[in-house]
C-alpha cells in the first residue's frame, strides 16, 4: 500500500457524493496516518495493514475503533462506502464507555 494511494482516500473523496456527508478523512505524518471517521456515531475506521499510531488516541479517544481489511477495501470506494455505511447503521447507537 505504500506505492499506490491509500484506499480511504478515494473512499473520502466520494463519500459526500454517496450521502455520507459526516464522513471525514485525517491525514498526518506526510500521508503515513490516514484513518476515516464520523463523530456521530463516534467511529473511527483503521486499515488493517496501517501501523497503529499514538494519533489515535490522541484525536480519537472516544470513538469506536473499526478495523477494515484489505479485502473490505479491494472492490473499490463505492463498495467500500456501502459496508462503511453498514458499519454506521449497525453503531449507530454507541455511545463511548467511560472508565
């Protein structure tokens, strides 16, 4: 993944287009943090093959951390905002556990 452009970029850029408006896209570290996220519901979305970053807690403490495989990701944007949009519909009630 480190020679071709992220997968959630694209998914970023045609999301608003596909009536996911919310669904925001973080980039960091010279394009080496790239994660999606919607703050309601609170989820963040990681790709699987991304190393884990101290960024995330640090912007992304109260979410709901959801992992995408390379496989959710290999049939292009558009099916890759269908299972994002799944995701929303099935946390659409989480609410961030407090310790």
């Amino acid at each position: 993944m480190a020679h071709e452009p992220h997968p959630f970029l694209a998914v970023a850029e045609m999301a608003p287009k596909k009536g996911l408006k919310d669904l925001k896209v973080k980039v960091e570290r010279g394009g080496t943090y790239v994660r999606l996220y919607q703050n309601d519901p609170p989820l963040f979305f990681k790709h699987r093959n991304d190393p884990s970053d101290s960024f995330d807690r640090e912007n992304f403490n109260d979410f709901k951390r959801v992992l995408l495989s390379e496989e959710d990701c290999d049939a292009g944007p558009k099916a890759t905002i269908e299972l994002i949009r799944s995701l929303l519909e099935k946390f659409a009630d989480y609410t961030p556990q407090r310790s």
